[in-house]
C-alpha cells in the first residue's frame, strides 16, 4: 500500500467531525468555565484528546472499509470512498491490520486520559466503540439502515443537542454519523 492508497483509506474529509467538537468543546470550556488547572495542564489534554479522537476516526474508517468488503458492499459501489480492496486492489488482510493498529493507540490514550481527567470516559469511549463497530460490522450493520427515517424519527435532534455534542466528542463519532445520514438522502 502506498501513501495515497493509506491516505484514501484513512478518509480524511472526515477527520473535520472528530476535530471541531473537540476544538469548539475547549473554546467553550476556556471561556465559560473557571480554571481548576494551569492552561498547559487543559492544553495538554486537549491536544491528548484530539490525537485520541482523531486516530479513533481513523481506526473506525478502516474498519468501516473493512467490513464494507467482508459484506459485499464494495462490490457493487464504482464511487465514493470505499473500495481500497476492491479497487486498488489492497489485500483484506492489509486492511485489517491496519484497523488493529490504528485501534490501539486509541485505547491506551483514551485509558491514560480516563485516568488522568475523569473516568467518564470509559462508559463513553465503550458506548463509542459499540456504534463505531456496529455502523460497518455486527449481524444488521447501522450503515444498511434506512438513514432517512432513522433520522426523522426523532433521532435526529439528538445531533443538535449542543451539550451532548460537547460531551460525547472526547471519544465518539456517533453525532456526525447521524448528521451524514441526513445530509446524504
């Protein structure tokens, strides 16, 4: 695999929906809250949570990618962003590893931050996981779903709940999932 195979596989127009919710999250929690650290203290775990975020996204696009091939989905798409196996030809077996790799880094991050900031990132960065594994893999994949209707059914204010964004972003890519199925129908 070369550096722009990886760099396709790694989808990074999405980055953005793991970015701002943690750079807007710091802007509000610098401005609106008293400080209980020094600033580098807050620096610090903030850049440590936008590496874990990040590589988070990355780690969930490669399993999507993955997962993708292994039900057939690839099979029948000529465009878009999946394809790396059916496409360019990469081996599946690439591609999984890369998914390990990538989901390593993020959990022993993310249990350094848990330890260090709060354990309340645990049960998000769990119930993250869980969305993130079932949106490509599981027995009835999220991805397959009818978007449109699970979005209009009440689901979607969720999205638009600013705390919950903020709160849920340190570790979770569930909010731009449900803003892309609304967005893609």
């Amino acid at each position: 695999m070369n550096l722009s195979q990886f760099f396709a596989l790694i989808r990074p127009r999405t980055l953005t929906a793991a970015f701002s919710p943690v750079v807007l999250g710091a802007a509000m929690g610098a401005t609106q809250f008293e400080t209980v650290q020094p600033i580098w203290l807050s620096l610090v775990y903030t850049v440590g949570i936008l590496i874990c975020v990040l590589s988070a996204q990355i780690a969930a696009n490669i399993w999507n990618e993955y997962f993708d091939f292994k039900s057939g989905l690839d099979l029948t798409q000529a465009a878009g962003n999946s394809g790396s196996i059916v496409r360019d030809g990469i081996s599946p077996a690439i591609i999984k590893r890369w998914g390990y790799m990538t989901t390593i880094l993020p959990l022993i991050l993310g249990i350094a931050l848990a330890k260090a900031v709060t354990w309340w990132y645990i049960p998000v960065g769990t119930l993250c996981i869980l969305t993130s594994i079932l949106y490509s893999g599981g027995p009835k994949p999220i991805s397959l779903w009818s978007c449109h209707g699970f979005c209009h059914r009440g689901h979607y204010p969720l999205c638009l709940d600013s705390h919950l964004a903020l709160d849920l972003s340190n570790s979770c890519r569930t909010v731009h999932h449900l803003n892309r199925c609304y967005y893609d129908d």
